[in-house]
C-alpha cells in the first residue's frame, strides 16, 4: 500500500489587495504610532509581495457574535483610530464565518478533482493556527460537505507555517494503515485578522507579508496497479527542531490578536541547518539534492527562500513557483505550500519534489513525494 495525494484544491478570498493598497493601510495602522512612511515603504518593498487576498475590511463594521446581522460579509474594520485594535474575541468572530466559507471552497475543489463524493471520504484532517472555536472548522466541513456523520476527525493546531506538512503526514499514516481509507486533509488561514497595530520592527514585517487562504487535498490508500497516473505517492518525511533557535520565531495568543516575533536571523539559521538536515535525510532514501526533480517550498519570504536554495546549491530557478505564489498571494501560512505544490504539479517531467516549510522551534518539516506510477 501506498498514500497517494489524488488532487489538490485551493481558495482565496474575494478582496485582493496590491502592494499600493496594503502600503496605505500600513500607513494609517502604523503612521500614527511612531512608524516613519519611508521605512514602511521599505519593509514592504522588501517582502516581494506585490498582492495578496485578505478577509478583513476597512469599511465592513465590526462583526457581533450576538449580532450576526451586524456585519453582511463577516469582515474586520480595521479601526485605525484605536491604538491596539480589535481584541482577540472580535478578531475570532470573524475567524469562526470566513474560515469556514473558504475551507469548503478549497475541499470541494480537491474533491472534484478527485472525482470523489463527500460521502465517501473516512477521514477528515483540518489544520490551522489563525483562530480556534469548537465546534470548528472540522465539524463544520462535516455538514456543509455533507460527509458522514461518523467521518473520523483530527485537527492539526497551532503548529504554524508546516501544518500542511504535519497533516499530510497524518494523512499518509491513515492512508497506509487502513485500506480504502479516503482522507480529506483541509488547512485554512485567516492571517490578516491579526494585523498587529503597534510600533514593533518584527509585527510591522509580519504585517506586510501574511495573507489569507485555503488548501485542501485528498489522499488515497492504492495498491500500486491501481494508482492515479497524475497522483503524488506520499514517501518519507522528516522533522527537525533546531537547537538553540526557540528566540527565533514565535506566534502567541495576545489581548489584541496573535502576536508574531520573526527574527532577522531567521535566514541564516535556516541556511546553517538545512543542509545537514535535507542531506542526512534524502541519503536515507537513496537520493542526493541534485536528484530532486521540483523544490515546493514554503515562501516564508524572500530571504528564507534565497537562504534555502543557497545552502542546498539549487539552481536559481528551482524556486520560481515559490517566489511567484509569494509575490502574488502572499505567505498565507499552512496552505501556502499547497499552493506551490498545485503549480509544480501542472509541470511535466517531475517524478520527484521535496516540499519544505519552517515555522516556530524553529522547526524544519520536510516531505518526500514520488510521481505515482500508471496503472499497469
């Protein structure tokens, strides 16, 4: 047996907002707390997002949870005349109506391009880090899918940038233990809820790099004579917290949203650790770096993608649908890698690709996928 990733689906929100408009806002959030234009104009040049999709308004009012007429869209004002902004309960009204409305966008697609019915899925893994509610996003896919009411359930919290990994990895354990196991695995972000209004280097950074999204994929169990042609067989992974770096990055339930710190160093650490990790790694499996076909790395920012095909010795295109899933939607956290991963697989002539994502420890997760073999 093996996991097979069958099909990939994505989903954005409605409100796409250029690098112009995110520079103004910036302006408005941050001008008045200290926060010169010029070294905003900086931090967001510097971020190489030229667009991204976010839920959140500067015109919707307010949402209410006792109120839910209060607001037709379910979006944020972001109030920049309040000095801290929206508090946490506010931020997670609106976690709880648009989360929902966009994993079911990026699940529907996976699904169709599957060729699969809802009901015939067993299990079901959502992942996320931007909001919590119970019942949550799990059991809300649950009805709006229409799957069964016994489909099993996990959720993948708080884990940050590589929760796409962590599920898939779920996924593939589910797919392998359990023949004709069906796993819908869903990770949605709602970043920009958490729009920092304060003064602070790193939540100004934070600020002009994250957006909103959903991925979702579904994952098969097949004997390798029966497996989809266009499929990703779900191979080895690997997982490594770094030692020493716990200062590095960081991501913690404030009063006034959740609070990122991102450290400079955050590139060169990853530059100093990768090597050593993704050698050690692929060795174990009978492959060297040069014998990857396709590089699906999380685009944390520009930086770490330059850090990371730098200490690999990647040719400078080997990156490419990275840096463009960066500067067109943004770091939308979990499913950015899904994004990435969407694009490589359009591509002909990969049979392998390494999917790669960082996040706080700081944390290296790693996923080995091999192109499924035709059925015989």
């Amino acid at each position: 047996m093996s996991a097979v990733i069958t099909a990939i689906g994505t989903a954005l929100p409605e409100r796409r907002v250029t690098h112009d408009e995110a520079l103004r806002l910036a302006r408005a959030m941050n001008g008045a707390n200290g926060v010169d234009a010029a070294r905003l104009e900086r931090i967001h040049m510097r971020t190489g997002v030229r667009s991204r999709h976010v839920v959140i308004s500067d015109e919707a009012p307010t949402p209410s949870r006792d109120d839910p007429a209060s607001s037709d869209d379910g979006s944020l004002m972001l109030d920049t005349a309040a000095e801290r902004g929206p508090t946490t309960g506010e931020r997670m009204i609106v976690y709880e109506r648009e989360a929902l409305r966009l994993a079911v966008q990026a699940a529907e697609r996976a699904l169709r391009g599957a060729g699969r019915e809802a009901a015939s899925v067993t299990h079901l893994i959502t992942a996320s880090c931007t909001g919590f509610a119970a019942p949550g996003v799990d059991a809300g896919l649950l009805q709006r899918l229409c799957l069964r009411d016994d489909t099993e359930r996990t959720n993948v919290g708080f884990m940050g940038c590589h929760g796409a990994i962590n599920a898939l990895r779920v996924a593939r354990c589910i797919a392998n233990a359990e023949p004709g196991a069906r796993v819908l695995v869903v990770c949605v972000e709602l970043c920009s809820i958490h729009m920092a209004h304060i003064p602070d280097a790193q939540r100004v950074v934070a600020n002009a790099l994250f957006a909103d999204g959903a991925g979702a994929v579904v994952v098969e169990g097949r004997r390798g004579d029966v497996a989809e042609p266009n499929g990703w067989s779900i191979d080895a992974g690997v997982s490594r917290l770094v030692p020493g770096t716990a200062h590095a990055m960081s991501w913690r339930i404030g009063d006034h949203g959740f609070e990122m710190t991102l450290s400079p160093d955050v590139p060169r650490l990853i530059h100093s650790a990768l090597p050593g990790v993704v050698g050690e790694w692929l060795g174990r499996h009978g492959l060297r770096v040069e014998d990857v076909d396709a590089w699906a790395v999380h685009p944390g920012g520009p930086r770490v993608l330059d850090a990371a095909a730098r200490s690999l010795g990647l040719a400078p295109d080997s990156l490419a649908e990275s840096h463009a899933v960066l500067a067109e939607l943004g770091n939308m956290s979990s499913p950015t890698v899904l994004f990435v991963l969407d694009r490589i697989a359009r591509q002909p002539g990969v049979e392998t690709c390494v999917m790669l994502a960082f996040g706080p420890g700081l944390t290296i997760e790693g996923q080995l996928l091999r192109r499924a073999p035709s059925p015989r």
